[in-house]
C-alpha cells in the first residue's frame, strides 16, 4: 500500500471535516423544518414536504438577505 504524506493526509482531513460540516447542517436544516411540519406551521399541500422545503429554503435565503442589508447599509449616493 502506498503511503500519504503529511500534507495529503491534512487536505483529506479538511475535506472530510467540511463534508461533516455540510451533513450536519444539512440534518440541523432538515430537523427545522420536519419539526414545523409535525407542529402544523407547514402548511400540507401537494407534493408535502418538497413544497415545504423549497418554501423553507426560500425563508432562509429571504432571512440571510435581509440579515446581510441590515449588516451593510446601502450608501448614500
């Protein structure tokens, strides 16, 4: 078996780290929004939960645009 080097083996572990990082996110993100559909703040309509994802993700992004003009007022021109 061939041997890795040092800096080999640090880049695998940066790519699993942040393989791990998106799982977890993705599984936080998941959670978020099985919970509301459990508690009724979801909506059911047709196609379920893939509806409810998509408006979910919608959401986030709404939130994260706001978040980011909230953080960088737009100058004044």
């Amino acid at each position: 078996m061939k041997k890795i080097g040092p800096a080999r083996k640090k880049l695998n572990m940066m790519i699993i780290d942040d393989t791990i990082a998106k799982v977890d996110e993705s599984l936080k993100n998941l959670s978020e929004i099985l919970t509301m559909y459990v508690n009724g703040e979801i909506p059911v309509v047709m196609g379920g939960i893939g509806k409810a994802i998509d408006f979910n993700l919608e959401q986030k992004q709404l939130l994260r645009e706001m978040k980011r003009k909230e953080e960088s007022p737009e100058k004044d021109s």
